[in-house]
C-alpha cells in the first residue's frame, strides 16, 4: 500500500509543491555530488566475484582426476543444467524429421532435418553426407556462434562442412538458437534468463540442442562411436567446449575463439560472456579451467586469434587454459593429445582457412582421414533460402517456455514467517549475511528552511562501499531510506516530501544502481555475480536491511519507524525483499514497482536492461503478493 503524505505537509502549513520549489535546486545539487571514485564499484565487484571463482584444479593422478571429472560433469548437469523443469526435458524422447535432400556438390549431397532439443522446440539442420559411404565413418557436429544473419549458412561454416563430406565424414551443420532461421526477439539470448525466474534452467534448452545433436549422430549406424568431433567459432566454441567437457562422447574438439577462465574475464573485459557463457551457479562447481582439464584424455585443439577484436585474443585467453590442462593430459601419458593454434592471418575473431585447416590436420591426425589442405569449394555454397528447413510455426521459444512455465507460479507455500523468511533468503543467496556496517561522515552541509545535509559512505560487510546522503530538518524520530532505479540523483522530489512529513531521510545508491554503477560491462558483471552463487537482488536487499539496522540502532539517531521509498521496478523489488525479510524495516512505499513478476516476461525484459528482476527461482516461491504479505506479517 502506498502511503498519502498529503496531512504531514498540511500540518506544516505548506504544500507539497512549494516545499519542493524551495529545497530542490539546493538538495539536487547535493544528490548529484559525486562521494566515490566510478572505479570503486567496478574494482570491488571484480574482487568479490574473484574471490568466490574455484581455483584451477590440482590434478595429483589420472585415476584420481579421472573421478574428480566425472564427479564435477554430474554436478554441472544436475545442479546447474537440469534444474526445475529441465529436468524433464533431459528425459524426453528425441524426435527426428528428415526433409528433402538436395545436390551438394562433387562427392556429396545434403539431408535437411529438423529435431526436437525439449518439447515444442525444434531446432533446424543440415546433414552433409559423403555419396560412398564404407563401413564406420566419423562424424563431426559443428556449431556457430553470433551468426545472426546467416546462421548456419554462413560461409565459413559451409566449406567446413563441405570438406569434411568431401574426406568421408558426416557433418551435422545444426543451427544455433537465436541465430539464422532462430532468429527472433523471443530468442534472444539475454531472454534466457526468464526461465531462471521460473526456477528452471536458462541454459538447458542451449545444452539440449546440443546433446540432441550428438544423439542423432551416434543413432546412426554408419558413424563410428569412437570418431566424433565438436567444432565451432564464438559462441559455437563456447557451445564446443561445454558440450565437450560434459559429454564424453565427444572424442575431439576444436573451440575457436569461445571461451577462457572467469578469472581471466574478470580482468578482461571483453571476454565477459552472455548469458549462456555465464550461467547462474557454474562457477559454484567448477571454472572454464576444470572444464579444459576435464576434456582429458580426449583430443582437443584448442584455437586462439592473436589479435581477437571480439574477444579471447590468444595472448591472455590460451595460457591459463592450457596450464590447467596438461597436467591432466600428462597424467594419462597422452600430452600431444591436448594442442593449440594461434592465428596470425588474419588474426581477427575468425574460423577462416587457417584456422579451418588447423581442424582438418587435428582430424587427420586422430580419426585417420584426409589431410590438413581444404579442398577449394567456394563454387558449391549454398544461399541462406537454399539452406533453409521447414520449421513449425508453433516452434516454442525462451519467452514461450518462460510464460508456460510461469503460469502455475509461484507454488502454493504455508508457513510460519521464518520459514518463509529463509526460503527467501536462500533465494536470495543472503542467508549467512551478517550485515556489518560502518559509515564514515563527511562535514555537514547547512541548507536553505533549516535543512542539514550529511553525505555518507557506508562500507557494508567489508566488501561494498555504498554512497549515501543524508538529510534533516528536525529531530524527527522517523527515518525514510530512499532508493531509485535512476540512481539517487533522481530524487530530489521525494526527498523534499519526505522532509516535509517531518522525517529524516537517507538517500543511497545501492549495488549497481545510481553512483554504485558499475563502470564497465555492467550488466555483463551481474551476471557474473550469480555465476559465482550470488545474487545481484540480494545484494541490493542486504544492503537495503543493512540501512535500516543502520538507522535503528546509531547513536545520534535512533530512528524509531523506518520506511523504505522506491522508485522504480528494480529497486522497487530490492525494496520488498528486504521488508519481507527484516524487522527493523516498518512500512514500505514502491512506486512504480512491478504488479508481478510475470510482467518481466510479459513485457519481453532481458537481464541487459534489468539484471536484478531475474533472480534464479524467485517466481517459483514468491510474487509481488506475497513479497507484501511476507513484509506485513510481523512474525506468527
């Protein structure tokens, strides 16, 4: 409930307007005073999510390590893949449809295909198959990245396939969800995180897609189990080095230009992943480092671009990968079976020839077919249309599965308040918070009516530093803390109304938001945080709690009722996360919140735009209601 403050202003005498006009320009000037350095945020998230990246794994023997992978695989797909409504899916029978064949070229012929990664969702593929074909033949499944045009049609990834029909091998060109003919907003990658809201995992249908594509492959009779390779490029190396670590069916992989360490991205930037490369919890298991180690003893090229201008340029993103895997491949007495390529022509983010024949001599080499020259076929590629599969109308998609997820939520739930309390907690990731905080004062700041301005920063469980500005005209025992999705630089109007209502009132720019910014990829760093088994919203609630206690309990100010003034959806559900789980919070007033927390994916949000409305599992247990209901309810 919103509360009126229309009678506190009257009382005084005044108008909520006239109060405004006389303190905002000097209270404005205050809000927007800079209190940190913008290298502060971005220096202490890159240190929290540091701290919390496993370090890379210590391999002793490869009977031991052997176990250790294995024991990692299982959690990754159990803990990270497979949760919620996943779990379903992995189980669901593969469906295959197989279309027309067309002409390839000299030697071979092309099967067009679609199949089922979950139910409802069909992903579109090519089949290039050798036109003699004797006894057991390997089979390559390659992927794309960022192709958002061409898709699997894109040139480079076609002669790819077409040389590896050409030497005898089957090669299954699958298209990449939202890309080429999966190209849609509903699919956008940063929309996979509405079905983390709903508790299931963004990332299976990315991983499903993939393990369906291995299915197809090994059913058929003609390829040789022990002769299966991944590669792709970007996005399509990521998806090589996942599927690769955790499915060993895979014999031989070849990332291109896809991945490196989280510790490594941390301090480069551009390395920093979308959704699917950082997906809630991984990093709770294991980093990118166990995820090359793990590759062992299999056969891996692992291929880098000198000078990348996307992203994992070789001279920072191959060394550590390679330190955390030899000694798993030395461990089983097969070093040579882990090797790197450097790209220096043209040595931009690319899979071109040099790269493309690196491939061929690590299959020649290991599978025994053809050699490393690519057979020229520039006159056999295929128009995008040509390539194209029939895809059903109805093909569902990450917005699709997220509203049909989200329609029984949340789960009918009874409880006595601390019950519920620690759910939400554990939701939230906060439930060993202990909310230490300190606050250093600098000089007060007099101002027009009697308004005495303090700015403030608060350095919060030893690891965030929170700017904040506090504001008073009277001794009032009554504390309003306001927060903004703008930042509190946008506050100026309410912090007049507040003082009018004869309270005193602290203004903070909380995790993320207003001066706590982060400076550099910001949105690209929340996700990391929940990556690493954080939560960006329980960041920002902690916070909130921290405030409040804060307010209660300082000597000087005692604040007897404290209410928290939102503006915004963001902070809007920072703010009833918070009342919901403290006692020292007494009322609540969010304007322009969210109704729902189906309206994120009603509305089409993506974490770029709203990273903290995307917390893992929230909407399972809790909506707007019962984040309320749970905030008035005192204990019982």
């Amino acid at each position: 409930m919103r509360h009126i403050l229309l009678p506190a202003f009257l009382m005084l005498g005044l108008t909520p307007s006239l109060r405004a006009a006389e303190t905002a320009e000097t209270v404005e000037s205050l809000l927007k005073r800079a209190t940190i350095s913008d290298a502060i945020p971005q220096a202490e998230v890159e240190a929290f999510c540091e701290r919390r990246v496993p370090p890379p794994p210590r391999i002793e023997s490869a009977a031991a390590w052997e176990s250790t992978a294995e024991r990692l695989r299982q959690r990754v797909l159990d803990e990270v893949v497979f949760r919620g409504e996943a779990a379903k899916w992995r189980n669901a029978k593969v469906r295959v449809e197989w279309q027309e064949t067309i002409d390839g070229g000299e030697g071979y012929r092309i099967k067009k295909l679609r199949f089922e990664a979950l139910p409802g969702l069909w992903i579109p593929a090519l089949l290039y198959e050798p036109l003699k074909i004797e006894g057991k033949v390997p089979a390559v499944m390659n992927v794309n990245g960022h192709d958002r045009n061409d898709g699997k049609a894109a040139t480079y990834k076609q002669l790819r396939c077409i040389n590896q029909a050409k030497r005898g091998m089957l090669a299954l060109n699958v298209e990449w969800l939202g890309m080429g003919q999966l190209q849609s907003d509903g699919f956008g990658h940063y929309r996979m995180n509405q079905l983390d809201l709903c508790g299931t995992s963004g990332l299976a249908p990315f991983y499903l897609a993939m393990s369906r594509g291995l299915d197809l492959l090994l059913a058929d009779p003609r390829v040789d189990p022990e002769r299966v390779a991944v590669a792709g490029l970007s996005g399509g190396g990521w998806q090589t080095i996942v599927i690769s670590a955790l499915d060993t069916r895979v014999k031989l992989c070849n990332p291109v230009a896809g991945y490196s360490s989280f510790l490594t991205r941390i301090h480069h930037h551009s390395d920093l992943g979308d959704s699917e490369q950082t997906p809630c919890d991984l990093a709770t298991v294991a980093d990118y480092t166990h995820l090359t180690a793990m590759l062992a003893p299999r056969a891996a090229l692992l291929t880098f671009n000198i000078k990348d201008q996307c992203c994992f340029a070789s001279g920072h993103a191959l060394q550590p990968l390679l330190d955390a895997a030899s000694p798993a491949y030395r461990a089983f007495e097969q070093p040579d079976r882990l090797r790197w390529h450097i790209n220096h022509e043209p040595g931009t983010h690319n899979f071109e020839q040099d790269n493309r024949q690196a491939l061929y001599g690590m299959l020649a080499d290991h599978f025994g077919v053809g050699d490393a020259k690519e057979i020229p076929a520039d006159g056999e590629l295929k128009t995008a249309d040509q390539l194209a599969v029939e895809l059903p109308a109805d093909n569902l998609d990450f917005q699709q599965l997220a509203t049909r997820i989200s329609r029984p939520l949340p789960r009918a739930a009874d409880g006595a308040v601390e019950h519920r309390r620690r759910q939400l907690r554990s939701l939230l990731r906060i439930e060993n918070n202990k909310l230490e905080l300190t606050a250093h004062r600098e000089p007060e700041v007099k101002l027009a009516d009697g308004v005495i301005a303090t700015p403030l920063t608060f350095r919060i469980n030893g690891e965030w530093t929170v700017p904040a500005v506090m504001f008073a005209k009277t001794d009032g025992a009554d504390v309003a803390v306001l927060v903004s999705d703008q930042g509190r630089q946008s506050l100026s109007r309410e912090v007049a109304e507040q003082l009018d209502a004869g309270r005193r009132v602290i203004a903070v720019d909380p995790f993320y938001l207003g001066e706590s910014k982060i400076k550099s990829r910001d949105f690209l760093f929340a996700l990391l945080v929940s990556a690493v088994g954080e939560r960006p919203l329980g960041i920002q609630s902690a916070q909130l709690q921290a405030f409040a206690q804060w307010a209660k309990r300082q000597a000087g100010l005692g604040a007897k009722h404290v209410r928290l003034v939102s503006v915004g959806e963001r902070s809007g559900l920072a703010t009833l996360t918070a009342h919901a789980l403290s006692d020292q919070i007494d009322a609540v007033d969010a304007r322009g919140g969210l109704d729902s927390l189906k309206q994120v994916i009603e509305r089409g949000y993506a974490v770029n735009q709203h990273p903290e409305l995307f917390c893992f599992g929230l909407l399972e247990h809790f909506d707007i209601p019962q984040l309320r209901e749970l905030g008035e309810r005192r204990g019982d």
